[in-house]
C-alpha cells in the first residue's frame, strides 16, 4: 500500500506507522509488564524463589537466541514488514492460548506453573523475534538523527495511554479472584491489533546483492547454517572491538534485568504489600519512562546515543540499593514508598531501546543491522543462564547480598560503556 512518492513524504509515513506500532505494543505491554506482573502471576501459582528466577531466563533466552540465529535470515529478506506482522499475531497466540488455559488448570498449580513457563517461552522467543524485525525496520527507514523522537513518542504517548488503560481495567481486574484471564485476553487483544500496522508500511525492496558475506543461508542443512553464523559472529566480533565492548556493557546491565522479578516478591514478604499495589507500580514504572524519554530521546539525537547510554547504564545500578535502602527502615515506612524503585526501573525500557538505536549506528552498513542487534542482544541474555542461582541465593541468604553485588556487576557496566566511540563520529 504506497502512500507517498517522495523519499521525505515515505520517510514522515514510516515513521507514524512504526511510532503508532510500537504505542500500541506499549498499551498491551503494561497489562504484562516483565518487572511486575509477570512475577506475581508466576508467584500467584507457585511462590518459589527458583522457578521466579527462570523468568528473567527465559524472557532474555527466548529474546536473544532466536534473533541470533534468525539475524541473517532478516538481512536476506528485501521486504521484511510482513516478518513483524508475523511475529506480532504469534506474541497474540501466546496470551490468548494462556488466557484459555488459565481458569481450567487453576486447580492444578503443578501444571498451570509449566503451561505458563511454557508460553512464557515461545512469547519472549516471538518478542525477540519481532523486536529484531522492527529494529531492522528502523534501521531501514528512520535515519540515525531521528530515532530518539521516535523513541520519545512511543514512551510517552504509548505511556500515557498505558497508564490510563491500567487505571480503567487492571485495577478492578486485580481484585478480583480471576482477574488474570481478562489480563491476559486484553493483552491478546492489543498485540493483535498492532500486528496489523505494519502491513501498512511504505517499504522500499532491499537490493537482492544485498546480502551479508557468510550469512548461513539453508544450503546445507540447518547444522551448516549454524556453524557459518557463529564464525560470522567470530568474525563481527573480531572486527569491530567497539561491539565487544558494547556487548560487555549488555552483560553488565542485564543485571537489572535478572533482578527485577525479586523486587515485588520482597515487597510482598518482607514489607507485606497487598496485590493493589501492583497498579500504583506499573502506573509509576510507565509514568517514568515516558517522563525520562522526553529527555533521553532528544538527547540521543543532539548529542549522540552513547552519552545517554552511559548515564542510563549508571543510574539503573541505583535499583537495588534502594531495594537495599528500603530494607533497612521500618516496614510500614518501607512499604509507602516502594513506589519509588519503579521510578527508576522506568529507565530499563528506554536503556534496553537506547542499546538497539546505539548497534544499529555502530554497524558498518544497513545489511549488518540484524547482526548488530542480535550480537548485543545475545550478550544481554548470556548472564541469564545464572538467573535461576540468582534466585537460589535470595531464598538461601536472603535479598540485600544479592542486590548489592548485583548494583555492582551494573555500575562496572557504566564504566565500562564511558570507552565506547561515538559512532556519528567515526
């Protein structure tokens, strides 16, 4: 469906379709978000340490290695709209085949914890899928200078909107005995609709030469394609020692990412918050970053993505020592304002963002966008194979050990990412 001929006219048209996407992801995303509710769903059924642990494993698992091995494959793909399309409807199926499966298995929390780790999988597998494809897209069709706006407007008017859809039906949903099916239907709902907007895309074909040299195509068998892509990440790797050090940084950081699910579980055992308290985290969560996007998108764009980069990275590592903090006043006191870790925790969609737009301009070319993104996505999720440790070690010796060390691993990312090269410059 061509909407415009000129480049400018194509370029405005792109970009409100990609903005409107990723708002209405937004809005559906709130009704599941990784920091709270997905935790006290799981914890809803089977309140363990060890099985919370595996969210942040297989949310960043099913993320990461799928696009990595799947990056090629979108390099290859001259029209990849209809990629996203795709991955947009199976995130739908996921939720709406738990959304059935909900109320039959109540009674048998055993199983219901396995169908939902299950379809947690393959939806994080299909997220990762579909960020890869939209990240391509951007790279393709938003130039570099512009990609903050972007990223400011799908925060905050996607944030906006989230907010207001939580107050009007997560609040009462939460109180009721069975919310989580409606939970989980709307959510559906939401990505299924946003499935839809990028058929409207105004996609110029890519180059048919344009192919990344080693790109695992299916000659071969599936085995072959596999050894060629990892000696084609050896080779990315070994070429580019800006990335080696972004993906070191990625590792760092997704100690935010590891911890998160813990958070709430603390709040609801050691400082004894009711389940309403969700709402007034999600809304504040939602509410930071779409206030931080006003602020991180625009400078992303004057001044270039690292130094908003650094400064994410480093204050994200404030997390858990105010988890820490909070420990050690009184409960009652603790439990008031709680409300203000998710106030930093709004930072971490924006960072994990400012970590795509900053890959897609460390690549050398367009045809190496997907292999970027999916290089550092990969980094992200390698730490992840601890996450069930992790949680081991918070039921063993407790929560204010783990988040300390766990500020800590942040902050050497911060450090670490002060040596990147500003890519707008090279």
């Amino acid at each position: 469906m061509k909407h415009s001929h000129s480049s400018g006219g194509r370029e405005a048209w792109n970009t409100l379709c990609l903005e409107l996407y990723h708002v209405i992801v937004r809005v559906g995303w709130i009704f599941k978000t990784e920091t709270i509710i997905m935790p006290a769903v799981l914890d809803a059924v089977v309140d363990s340490g060890a099985l919370r642990g595996l969210l942040p494993v297989l949310n960043r698992g099913g993320q990461s290695l799928p696009p990595l091995f799947l990056a090629g494959a979108v390099a290859r793909r001259p029209v990849k709209k209809w990629s996203l399309v795709a991955a947009a409807l199976a995130k739908a199926g996921c939720f709406a085949a738990l959304a059935c499966a909900w109320t039959p298995l109540r009674s048998q929390p055993g199983l219901l914890a396995t169908v939902f780790l299950v379809l947690y999988a393959m939806f994080s597998s299909c997220n990762g899928i579909s960020q890869l494809v939209a990240a391509a897209l951007q790279g393709k069709l938003i130039p570099a200078g512009r990609r903050g706006r972007s990223l400011m407007v799908n925060a905050s008017v996607g944030g906006v909107l989230a907010i207001l859809a939580a107050i009007v039906f997560l609040r009462p949903w939460l109180a009721e005995a069975d919310g989580f099916t409606k939970i989980f239907a709307v959510t559906a709902a939401f990505f299924a609709v946003a499935a839809l907007v990028p058929a409207f895309l105004d996609e110029p074909p890519d180059a048919a030469a344009a192919r990344p040299p080693g790109d695992g195509s299916s000659r071969g068998g599936w085995l072959a394609g596999v050894a060629r892509a990892v000696a084609d990440w050896r080779q990315t790797l070994l070429a580019d020692r800006a990335l080696v050090r972004l993906a070191v940084v990625a590792a760092c950081f997704s100690g935010v990412i590891m911890l998160f699910p813990h958070y709430q579980a603390f709040a609801r055992d050691r400082l004894g918050t009711p389940l309403t308290s969700l709402l007034t985290w999600v809304v504040v969560q939602n509410l930071s970053t779409g206030i931080v996007s006003f602020v991180a998108g625009p400078m992303a764009d004057r001044r270039g993505t690292r130094v908003v980069l650094i400064w994410l990275v480093a204050l994200s590592s404030l997390v858990p020592l105010l988890v820490t903090g909070l420990s050690l006043a009184p409960h009652a006191l603790a439990a008031d304002w709680f409300w203000i870790v998710y106030v930093v925790l709004g930072l971490n969609p924006i960072s994990l963002q400012i970590f795509t737009n900053y890959a897609l301009e460390l690549a050398p070319r367009p045809v190496d966008h997907a292999r970027y993104v999916s290089i550092v996505g990969a980094a992200l999720a390698a730490p992840f194979v601890f996450s069930p440790f992790v949680g081991w070690l918070v039921d063993a010796v407790g929560f204010r050990p783990v988040f300390v060390v766990g500020a800590a691993v942040i902050a050497a990312g911060a450090a670490v990412a002060v040596g990147l090269p500003e890519p707008r410059g090279r």
